[in-house]
C-alpha cells in the first residue's frame, strides 16, 4: 500500500486508526527512521530536540491542545509508528480462539535464541477477549520490533480503541502505550527471564532518568516559556510486570504459531471488505481484479496476515475457548499447552523446540491428544 491510501478511524486494526487521525503519521514516521539510520546518536539528537516542537506545531493545525500532554505522549507514538511502517505495514490478525490457547501455553523455558521474528517490525492484532488488561483497559493488540543488532525486542501493548479518537489532541495526558524492551543478549537466558532482568534493569536506571527528565523540562521551560512535563518511560512499570508477563507470554507464543504452522497463516483482505468488491477478485478477467483491488484501497481496506483461521474451526480450540471463557465448574479441566526441546536426528543428538497445544481434558471420555508444532529452523 502507497501513502495515498485512505485510511479510516473505525478500522479494527490500531496502525490504520493511528494513521487516520494522525495526518502527520507517515512523514514524521519516515522523518523519524530516516535519523535513526544515520546511528542511534542521530535518532536520539532527532527525538530530544527536534521531535516536539515538530509536533507541537502539527498538533496546533489540529486545535488548541489543552496542555503539553497530548504532543508529549506523541513523541513514543511516532517512534513506534515509524518502525511499523519501516518493517512494512505488516498486520496479523490473531484469531482469538487461537489467542488464548496460547494464553493457556506457557513459554518460560523458551531460551532467547529460539525466538523467529516473521519481520523486523510488525503489528499483532488479538482482537477482544483475550484477558490481558491494564488498569481496567483491555489490550487488543501489541506493536512487535526486533533489534537485530542490540539483541533485542521491543512490546507497545494497544488498549482497546486506541487512536480512534478523532480529536485526540483535547485528552490531557494524549493516548499512551504500555511498552518494554526485552534484551535477548544472553542466547540460553528464557525469555521469561530475560523481560525480569529488563524490567529490573530499568528499575534500577529510575534515578538518573529522573534526573535527565528533569533538566530536559528545564530546557523545555526555558525555550517555551511554561512548564512543561515529560512522562516518565518506566512510569508504574513495578506494577505492570504482571501484565508484561502474560503479554511477552501471548506475543512469543503468537510467533511460534507463526513458524511452526505457516499453511494456517493467510494473507487476504481485511474481512469487512465490501462483498462485491471481494468477489470480483476472483473474476477471470485482469481489468476487474485490478480495478477491484484499486476500489478496496481507494476506500481504506488494506490487506492482512490472519492468523488460526484452520485452528479456530477444530474441536480442540472451541474446547480450549469454551474452557477459559465459562465461569462454572466443568466436569473437565484445561491441560496446559507448552514448549519443550524435543531430540531427533542422528542418534537424537540435536534439539528442537514443539509447541505441544492446550488440551481439554475429560476423564469419562478419554484425552483427545495434543497437536505439536515444530518450530525448528534449517
């Protein structure tokens, strides 16, 4: 899709409402990943000095912000947005039965260097229902960045709605993302642990980061002439471990999926795509496939990756669902899915990471057995 893509605020997916309320989305996002390829001096000189008063004046043409708030929590959104875009625009679009079976799979053995990244930076859509909250708020989706070259990943949790604000810029505080980096730079560290040292090495930093916010609201006081309050980056982060637990859970256990059983991966048109428009894709004649494919993005409907549509219709995740999403006493109970390193080869002297799916079991009728899903890489 080309920057002349209309885009909507009611669409499903956050990067397409972010890009519908935001005229400057693209050319800031750009503006932000062309710095940061010039080194991580450049990109970090780009966002201290240069970033908010570019956005202070594109939110100004939008109206009269009640404070620095909204420009502020803008300064993270067009770092996140910027990477998306630069890795592609890419969307799965999880489905939620499948989103929590792997809610019900645990992954904290998963070593560091068995994690496959589909693309560089991309965006996870889990959609309602998963369970995943923030202070009250449901998360429907998580932008995903790999940092190949520092060893690391990086989470922005979604709530749901998101960006779908058209006058975003009168909220006080702007539309903030809960984020953590996670440091895969110890190869047999589990993740899981991984994101602990990350969270706690953050923790630790809380002082002189305070103390850099400080002088930078001086500097800012002083340019602009009011006060002016830069939110923290590791804001209530203590108290979100838990949150980022079960969302590092869902998002690791979301690209296995997507490794191990790429046929139930499909890219197609979002689902709210215009029936007609659809069904003249599949015409035989090029010059209605392609003035199909030209309406669809004249009208904002963009192309996706969807994700466990063939696992969503088997017996096993409406099983799974029905199980996690019943408040009552079952006469079954749910089976936990997880990852282990399986021997095979040569006189099973080589390791391989499965993914043994969640299971219901029922002890009148038998345990129906487990699907595993090999995520080895050649």
């Amino acid at each position: 899709m080309g920057n002349k893509v209309k885009t909507t605020r009611n669409s499903r997916y956050a990067p397409i409402r972010y890009e519908a309320t935001r005229p400057y989305a693209m050319r800031l996002g750009k503006l932000h990943m062309a710095e940061a390829e010039k080194g991580e001096a450049r990109r970090m000189a780009f966002v201290q000095k240069d970033l908010l008063p570019l956005l202070i004046r594109e939110i100004q043409q939008l109206g009269n912000p009640p404070g620095p708030g909204p420009g502020q929590a803008e300064i993270l959104n067009v770092q996140i947005y910027g990477g998306y875009q630069d890795g592609g625009r890419i969307i799965f679009d999880v489905r939620n039965e499948l989103s929590r079976s792997l809610l019900a799979t645990d992954s904290t053995e998963i070593p560091c260097d068995a994690v496959v990244f589909p693309a560089r930076s991309f965006y996870l859509q889990f959609g309602p229902g998963t369970g995943l909250r923030d202070h009250g708020l449901e998360i429907e989706g998580a932008f995903v960045q790999h940092l190949a070259e520092d060893k690391a990943m990086v989470i922005d949790l979604v709530p749901a709605g998101a960006f779908s604000y058209k006058a975003f810029w009168q909220l006080p505080m702007g539309e903030q993302m809960t984020g953590i980096r996670v440091d895969l730079d110890n190869p047999s560290e589990p993740v899981s642990a991984a994101l602990d040292r990350s969270i706690d090495n953050v923790m630790a930093r809380n002082r002189a980061i305070f103390d850099q916010i400080a002088e930078i609201e001086r500097q800012l006081a002083e340019q602009y002439g009011e006060v002016v309050r830069v939110p923290s980056p590791v804001e209530n982060l203590a108290d979100k471990r838990d949150l980022l637990h079960s969302a590092l859970q869902l998002v690791l256990n979301t690209l296995f999926f997507l490794a191990a059983e790429s046929e139930d991966v499909q890219e197609d048109w979002e689902e709210e795509a215009p029936a007609e428009f659809i069904a003249q894709l599949h015409s035989e004649k090029f010059g209605t496939r392609k003035t199909a494919e030209n309406n669809l993005a004249n009208q904002g409907y963009v192309r996706v990756r969807f994700v466990g549509r063939h696992y969503a219709e088997s017996a096993g995740a409406k099983a799974v669902s029905e199980a996690m999403g019943t408040g009552r006493t079952m006469p079954t109970h749910l089976r936990r899915g997880h990852f282990r390193n399986q021997p095979y080869g040569p006189e099973r002297s080589l390791r391989r990471t499965v993914f043994i799916a969640p299971i219901v079991v029922n002890p009148g009728k038998g345990e129906p057995a487990g699907r595993i899903y090999d995520t080895s890489r050649d």
